[in-house]
C-alpha cells in the first residue's frame, strides 16, 4: 500500500483526478470503477472540467459503480444512478450504454448481484477501482464483519450508515436499509485501487485502514492485501498516522510522482 498525503482537498482530488485521466489516455479502453458520496463530487467536478478544458476522451471507457440502494428507482434523485448522470456522465463524453450500476429495483436481488459479478468478469475486470472510506472503516457498502473474499451481494446497512445517510434523503427513516454492494474480495481483484480520503472526521478510520491490522471490522484495512493501492489523503486526514513523514518523503522523492509533483 502506498500513502500520499497532500496539502488539503483540493490537492488530494486534483491528484486522484489526474490519476484516472492518466490512466484513460494511457488505455482508452480502461475499465474505471467508480464510487459516490461527497468526497468523490469534486474528483468528478474536476474530471468533467478536464474533458471540457484538456479534451480527456471517454467515449471508449466503460464504468461500474461500486454500489447502488435496493429499492430506489434509476429515477430517484438518491439513487447513485442519478448522482453519477449528473456529478459525472452528463458532463462527459461517455456512452452512457458503457456505464453500469447494480439494479436495486430487481425482482430477484440474488441473480441481479450474480449477473453484475459476472459482468465484471466478462470485460475482464476493473483496471482502477475508486475508492471512499466510510466513518466505521467500510468500502462500497460492505459494513463491519463483512467477509474479505465477499463478492457482490445484497447488504443490510448498518443503523450508523443510515444515520450518517439521513441528511440525503431529508431523515433517516427514508434511507433504505439494504444496498447491492461490490464485496471486498471483488475490490481486491481489480489491478489498481485508488482510495481517496479527506477531512479530519477520517483521521482515527484512516489510520486503522492502513496502519491497524487487517480485521472485517474495518473492511477498508483488507486494501493492505492489494498488491498495488494508492490511498491519496489531505493532511487533516493523516493527521492521526504514525508513519506520515514517511508518506511525505515518498511523494516528493519517488520517481514515479515526479510528473504529478509539477502538476500539484
């Protein structure tokens, strides 16, 4: 696992942005796995502003989202088919038909997460995955005890998540209480992960992901297994991690950062 710590938000998105246009124009093929929330709205921002600005091409690309609620409609403004339309593929040049999100409007939940899985695998797998953390440490929506080798399948959410959701959906008790989430072990078989972390309300989970041991309690830990993931943060989320002035040093002296430290 590989840490990079940067001044602020602004910093740690405008990397992780730069990361995955790197990454389509080094493949315009790439299979890109995407997540939603607040952290990721403004990587999109920045994304959409890059095809405007830069002309990074997305037309070949296909997509799968990490996750979507069980019972909303494609339609529903909280649905995370609606938030990706509109924080990010209404704003680039990608064929919409390239873009998959699990159906939490399926009448057999169990075959929609199967199918979904078996997707994946017929394009032959993610080539970067993006990644958020949740408060209590989870990935997509693989909430605490969730399996490491978990593939995709339906989750019931944890009373904290729906809490934390509740503003979304104007009160808690609108938030559905089960998701179609990718499993952890999905997420361990893509090529790259790309985790972005930001604010000091991550500090404590952000240490235990990366610096506490590997535990289903805290299912973004299991990013220790990946043989090649990047966790990009701002500096109020590391302010809790013991080797940050180790991460520091990687960035401003590792070859491979030296084109983005001139971007930064």
């Amino acid at each position: 696992m590989e840490v990079i710590i940067q001044k602020d938000t602004q910093a740690a998105a405008r990397l992780v942005a730069l990361m995955i246009e790197k990454q389509v124009r080094f493949n315009p093929y790439s299979i890109l796995g995407l997540a939603t929330g607040r952290t990721m709205e403004i990587v999109y921002a920045m994304l959409a502003d890059g095809h405007k600005a830069k002309g990074t091409d997305f037309s070949l690309v296909r997509t799968f989202n990490l996750d979507e609620y069980v019972g909303l409609p494609a339609e529903n403004e909280n649905s995370y088919r609606s938030y990706m339309n509109r924080r990010l593929f209404g704003k680039i040049n990608i064929d919409i038909r390239n873009t998959f999100i699990p159906n939490g409007m399926a009448e057999d939940l169990h075959e929609e997460c199967s199918r979904y899985e078996r997707q994946i695998k017929h394009v032959g797998g993610i080539d970067m995955q993006l990644l958020g953390i949740g408060q209590d440490g989870h990935i997509g929506f693989n909430e605490p005890l969730s399996a490491l080798r978990s593939i995709t399948r339906v989750k019931a959410l944890t009373p904290e998540t729906i809490q934390q959701n509740g503003p979304l959906f104007g009160g808690f008790d609108l938030v559905p209480r089960r998701a179609i989430t990718m499993g952890v072990g999905t997420i361990l078989e893509t090529t790259r992960c790309l985790m972005l972390v930001t604010g000091g309300s991550k500090a404590n989970i952000l240490r235990k992901a990366i610096e506490g041991p590997i535990s289903s309690m805290v299912t973004a830990s299991a990013l220790q297994l990946h043989p090649h993931c990047t966790v990009i943060c701002d500096e109020a989320a590391a302010a809790d991690l013991e080797g940050g002035d180790y991460y520091r040093w990687i960035f401003m002296n590792e070859p491979e950062w030296e084109d983005y430290r001139n971007l930064c």
